[in-house]
C-alpha cells in the first residue's frame, strides 16, 4: 500500500487519512525538537547545587561603568543583561555587584548591595532573567586597595582610605593595611550581600577571588606582608576567602550554588602561580559549588590582556589552567578567556578540560550564539573579533559598544525601534562593504525589497583581506555570516555593477544607501609614484611580493597591523610615525596589543619621524632627533590614512526620496563605524 503524503491527507476526504495526518504530523514534530547534536556536550544540562541548568554556557560577569545611578541598576543595564538570557545562556551574571560600598567601590557606577534602594533594580532585572528560561546570577565583589584609588576607567575617591591586605605605597597613592576588625566586617558584608540578592529573587551568586582584587590581594604574597591570622602561611592567606564562603553559605542555606572565580596564575613576578592556583582550588572546594578558572590580573594593562585575551594571542590561551585544576578537585570546573570557536567549546567539555564554559565578549558580538547552536543555525554566529573594542569604549566613553553588534549599549532603546511598524520600500544599496552588507540585510530583515549593488567582483570591502591575517581572520568570518544571510534573506545581489545615476533612474528605490568607501591618501614626497611603493590595502595575498624589508609609512592602526602582520611573516619591518606614539587612532586596549606584538616580533619603530623622499633603496626619513636617515626597503607601503569618497554623493544627493551615506564615505573610521551606520540607517527606513 502506497504511504500518503502530507498533502493528500490533508486534502483526502476519505476518515481513514486522519491517522496518517497525525502520524506524519508528529513525525515532524519530534525530529524538529531534537536540538544540534553537533554539540551534544556544550548543550547537555548539568546540576549545579540545586539548580539544574539547561546547557553549559554561562554569560560570563561583565561589569559596566554606566551599570548603575547612586548603587542603582538603571533599565539600560537591565536591558544589557536581559538580551544574553533571551539569547539562550543558562545563567547570566551581573558583574562587580559591590558587598562594602564604604571601602571596596572601585568604579563610580556599581551596584551597591548595601544600598536598600538597590532592591527594586536587582529584582527587576532578576526577574527579566529568568522569564527567559536563564538563571540569574551576580558577581559579590570588593575593590580592596582599589576602593580608595584611582583603578582602571574609575576616578578620586574624595576623602577614602586605600585598605588592601598590607600597608604600601604605590603611584596611585598610599595603601594601609586593614584593621581586623574592619576586615571581619567586610567579609560578613559578603553573606549579607548574597541574602539580598536572593532576596532579590538571585538563583546563585559567584564570589570575585581574582584578578587582583580584594581577596586576590590577600592571597599573594606579592601584596599580603601581615603577620597576624590573616597572612604567612597559605591558610591564613586563604582565610579572607573561607570565612567569606561560610558568610554565605549562613545566610543563604543550603542548595544556592555558589561559584568561586580566581586567577589561577596571575602571571607577575612574586604573585599567585598555577600550583598556588591549584592549592587553593583544592582549599575551597568543599565550601562551593562550581568554581571559575581566569587569569592575570587588572593592574598591569599587559597582564589585564592576559585575563582577556586579544587577537594576538590564540584562542582559548587560559584553558590548560582549567585544565590543570579540574585535574585535582571534585567541583565542577569553568574556562573563560577568548573562546569564541563553538567547536573549542564542545572539544573542551567533551575532553574533560573543563565542566562548562562562560562567554563574556562573544555574547556581546553575538547574544543569541547559545539559541542559534541550539538551532543548528552556526553559520549565522557572528564571532568575536578579540578586538577589545569593547573595553575600548568603557574607557572612551564610560558606555560599552561591540565593533561588529551595534545593538550593545542600545539594547533598552532596540526593543523600541524594533517595534516600530515600516511599510514595504525599495532599498538599493551602494557597495559591498561590511557597512552596505549590513545595511542591506537589516533592510531585508526588517521586510524591505533590497537590491545589493558591488562594483568589483567580491562582497566584503576591506573584510576580504583579513582571510590572509591569522590575528584578524575574525572580520573575515564576519564577512562570510553577512554574506549568508544577505542570501537567506533574499537580498538580490549584482556584482561588477556600480550604482550610477542611470542605474537609480532604472531601478526607482524608495531610498538609496551609499556605502562606497574610501580613498587612500597619498603623501606629497618625491619617489612616491614608484613601482616598488605600494598602498596597505594592496598588499595581502601578495606578500611574497613584497621582498624581505618592508618600510611603512604611517604608524596609525593601518600601518601597525601590517607592520604586525608582515613581521610574523619573519619580513624586517620599519614602521615611520610622524606623531610621538604608535596606534594613536585605537583604543589603549587594543594599542597596548598590538604595541606588544610588534615589539615580540622585532620591529623597527621611528616615532615623531616624518617621510622625506622614497628612493630605490627605500625611504629618507628625519628623525625626532632632527637627523637624516636612509630606511632601507624592498618595498614602502603608503599607509598614511583615507579620505571619505563623497563623489557618489555629491551626483546622487537628489536621485531618491532618501538617499544616506555609510561608513567610510560619510567619515573614514574603523569596522563598527560602517557597521552601526548601516544598521541603524536601515533600521529608520
């Protein structure tokens, strides 16, 4: 007997067609609930005290120095925390949520647990948490020494004591030594602080025993010279910390889980090493429920990328240490730290290396990654870049930004936009750059008919040449999740085709977006003109080409990762800067990285140095010294900067109702430049 399809059972009148309908129907239903088991380990659930969470990643804490207003969380940073559990994490934790404001408030705008208004705003953010299935947890912190100085992205403390475990004396100012009697009251301060989170409707906290911070502190022996019950032996450096745990464990009972984050090698001469690392996991185990594997510390910038790993370093570099602890304990073990591969995370869980991992940066460049695994939607994962942009921007402008999502820091303000009803447009976009790739396909997604036009005869822009540049192949997966979705999507795209006058007179869009780029500029300099000068954007996949020294003109970020990326190829670079710093356009994150992988790779560097003629033999340069010197190359790359290509513009200002301009022809700048105009230019049509 012939099986009936779907469609003849819905359309048969014969009775006897019904339990095949159901049948099929159900048939649909239970294979369209299985989840990816590409991932079977990254989403297994697992038991956390009592909690039993619904897969392995956990939203990493991330602290925000607009998080709060007097102590208070504010509905931005709600809705910050609230986009990670609708993304699917299992459990979202709020960073730096403060147990001591008095002496431990190292930033201006954390969370105040001793605050009695800051009630209403944990509970509210708890409950946006967990009305999407994740558990809402929350970092208890205290500054320590750096409650009363100046620390990193914080200001004065007007009128504070520095209390840190021992008396110093440090740039930022004198430390003193904190009486026992305060130092009882602030680790109670951290069993008080976790009662109001559960208060608060909090499902389990993590205690911040790393990164230099207050028990961190108290544990080296680099910064813990006492010589009563709290320093000396490894015990008593330790007892800060236990006797917090069993603070905590008093006033929130049994059952609440509570996990331990520490730096298993602080990385600094006289500090916390791996096998100091693993004699405390082995210390504490007993008295939490999970424990958080990091690294490094936040005083030393070089070693606050350690604990945050950049571009430049591998992937997943602080995993052996979770490695090595899980190795010795019984708890459940996590890994944090520049994982971004979602098959690193898999590999991690399935080999042992780790019991779960937390994401802090990837669920910023990508909130939904857990859902979208789940959904065996990978190819849709737009990665983390590594770029520190993110921290870039907490010190630039106190808010926090991600350079390929330009939804982070507007989340409180996307619900709203989203919502906004659009009636049906014609959109044609001008270039295939990250910025016209982006604004097309949120055009697309937002219902609009788009038409993709890019002159040459690849999409991608600037984005195609990171393929050749292991430390920025990121922006080139970037580049592929925009180009598939462009498709999925529906977007309809034409190569070798530039939008001219004729085109948007054809075509007749509703609005017209430009996103055609930049020009290079090209120094005034005699010899500049010759064949063995070449401009930065024209060099990658023809770096056999180049010879074996290289001279860049121009130590902007351009200039700085060719220079880097050249110099990991073993080429002699010299790069020549005419202001007094290197990556003076970047951020001090990600200008302290890239300083530190040139120098590791031994290149050249003449700061306050200005370009006097290209010859044969390379390039005469003056010195900040005032003398003349002959930089001898194969090759002179040009990478002195662009200049906004208004040309389009200036022809087509008129040729639609809307007509927007897009990254790098509206004002050259970096990725999220482009990126963040074409979605939010999109996103008001």
């Amino acid at each position: 007997m012939r099986q009936l399809t779907v469609k003849e059972a819905c359309h048969g009148k014969d009775n006897r067609h019904k339990p095949v309908l159901r049948a099929l129907i159900m048939k649909g239903i239970k294979s369209s609930m299985k989840y990816n088991n590409h991932y079977p380990n990254l989403l297994k659930p697992i038991k956390i005290g009592n909690l039993t969470l619904k897969n392995r990643i956990f939203s990493a804490p991330t602290s925000l120095n607009w998080g709060a207003v007097d102590g208070n969380l504010t509905p931005e940073t709600i809705a910050y925390y609230e986009l990670k559990a609708k993304g699917g994490a299992a459990v979202v934790t709020m960073g730096e949520s403060i147990v001591h404001t008095a002496t431990g408030k190292s930033h201006d705008r954390q969370i105040e647990l001793d605050n009695p208004t800051s009630l209403v705003g944990l509970s509210l953010l708890a409950r946006a948490i967990k009305r999407h299935g994740a558990v809402p947890s929350a970092e208890l912190s205290h500054g320590g020494k750096w409650g009363g100085l100046v620390s990193m992205a914080g200001s004065m403390k007007e009128g504070r004591v520095a209390y840190g475990a021992s008396d110093e004396m440090l740039a930022e100012g004198p430390v003193k030594e904190m009486p026992e009697a305060l130092l009882l009251e602030v680790i109670e301060s951290f069993g008080k602080g976790a009662a109001v989170l559960k208060r608060a409707g909090f499902e389990m906290c993590m205690v911040h025993a790393g990164h230099g911070w207050f028990f961190g502190q108290f544990l080296s022996k680099r910064t813990n010279h006492r010589t009563d019950r709290f320093g000396g032996s490894f015990e008593n450096r330790a007892r800060p910390l236990t006797m917090a745990l069993e603070s905590i464990r008093r006033h929130v009972g049994p059952g609440f889980p509570i996990e331990v984050r520490m730096s298993a090698d602080e990385f600094v001469e006289g500090g916390i090493d791996l096998q100091e690392g693993i004699l405390l996991a082995k210390h504490i185990e007993k008295q939490c429920d999970l424990i958080n594997v990091s690294a490094g510390m936040h005083e030393d910038l070089e070693l606050y990328l350690r604990t945050h790993p950049t571009q430049f370093m591998e992937k997943g570099a602080n995993v052996y240490l979770a490695e090595a602890i899980r190795k010795e304990v019984s708890v459940p073990i996590s890994t944090v730290g520049g994982i971004v591969d979602p098959a690193m995370m898999e590999e991690i869980i399935a080999s042992g290396k780790a019991d779960l991992v937390e994401l802090g940066r990837p669920l910023l460049a990508d909130p939904y990654l857990p859902q979208k695994l789940r959904d065996g939607r990978e190819q849709e994962i737009t990665k983390c870049l590594r770029c520190m942009g993110c921290f870039g921007e907490s010190l630039k402008t106190e808010t926090t930004s991600c350079v390929i999502n330009p939804v982070i820091g507007n989340e409180f303000n996307e619900s709203i936009a989203n919502c906004q009803p659009t009636e049906r447009k014609k959109v044609l976009v001008a270039g295939g750059g990250p910025g016209g790739m982006k604004a097309a396909l949120t055009a697309a997604e937002r219902g609009h008919e788009v038409v993709l036009c890019e002159k040459t005869d690849a999409l991608g822009g600037a984005l195609r040449f990171a393929k050749h540049v292991p430390f920025k192949y990121g922006l080139y997966e970037y580049k592929e999740v925009l180009e598939y979705l462009l498709k999925k999507n529906g977007v309809e795209i034409r190569m070798n085709t530039e939008v001219t006058s004729e085109l948007v007179e054809q075509e007749k869009p509703d609005a017209l977006l430009l996103a055609v780029g930049a020009n290079p500029i090209t120094p005034k300099l005699p010899g500049i003109e010759g064949n063995h000068v070449r401009f930065a954007q024209d060099i990658y996949g023809k770096e056999d080409q180049l010879g074996d020294t290289v001279a860049i003109l121009g130590g902007g970020l351009v200039g700085c990762e060719t220079a880097a990326h050249l110099a990991r190829l073993g080429k002699n670079v010299t790069i020549i800067e005419l202001r007094d710093d290197l990556a003076m356009d970047a951020d001090l994150f990600y200008q302290t990285a890239v300083k530190g992988d040139l120098r590791r790779n031994n290149a050249k560097i003449f700061v306050g140095s200005a370009g006097r003629k290209v010859t044969k033999e390379g390039i005469l340069i003056s010195t900040a010294e005032g003398s003349e010197v002959l930089v001898q190359a194969d090759t002179v790359i040009n990478a002195a900067g662009y200049r906004a290509d208004d040309t389009a513009f200036q022809n087509l200002s008129d040729a639609a109702p809307v007509v927007q301009r897009i990254g790098d022809c509206r004002r050259p700048g970096k990725v999220t430049n482009a990126v963040t105009d074409g979605y939010y230019m999109a996103l008001d049509l």
